[in-house]
C-alpha cells in the first residue's frame, strides 16, 4: 500500500517493498500495544483513550493492496500540512 500511495501522491515509489512489513511488530518492539484493524468500523468499537492511557498505542489499520486511493483524497493529503501528535 505505501508503493501505491507514494506513486499516485508523489510519482514515485520506494524501491524496497513494504508488503511483508508488520507496523504491530514494530510497535511492540519499541514497547508500545498494538491493535491490528481488519474490517471496517474495529475502530469505533475501541475505548481509544482507555487504551492509550497507560502506553503509547499504534492501530495497524491492514488494507487491501488492490483497492486504489482516489485521486482526490491524495490531493487532500498534499494539502493536509505535516502530521501532528494527539496528544
């Protein structure tokens, strides 16, 4: 999903692959709780600051590889300025 999202926001891509990559993995390794998102709408069924209250939280949200991002939400992602932190 990174190589696709990289390619359609800034016409390039990585030259690595991403696929095999485990953001929860990673999180955890660095002690933070990870939760990996498979299906629409896990999100709203977690208590988000209960979870987060006593350590960092990263949410793995998985997506499907095939399905294309529209070219609008990448122009909103152009325009969007850096990320910022929540908390």
């Amino acid at each position: 999903m990174v190589e696709l999202g990289n390619t359609l926001a800034y016409g390039r891509s990585p030259t690595y692959s991403m696929e095999s990559s485990s953001v929860s993995d990673l999180a955890r390794a660095v002690g933070a709780r990870a939760i990996e998102i498979t299906k629409p709408g896990e999100i709203l069924e977690l208590d988000l600051a209960a979870l987060s209250a006593k350590e960092p939280l990263v949410l793995d949200v998985r997506t499907e590889f095939a399905i294309q991002v529209s070219d609008r939400r990448i122009g909103f992602i152009g325009k969007s300025g850096p990320a910022r932190s929540i908390n």
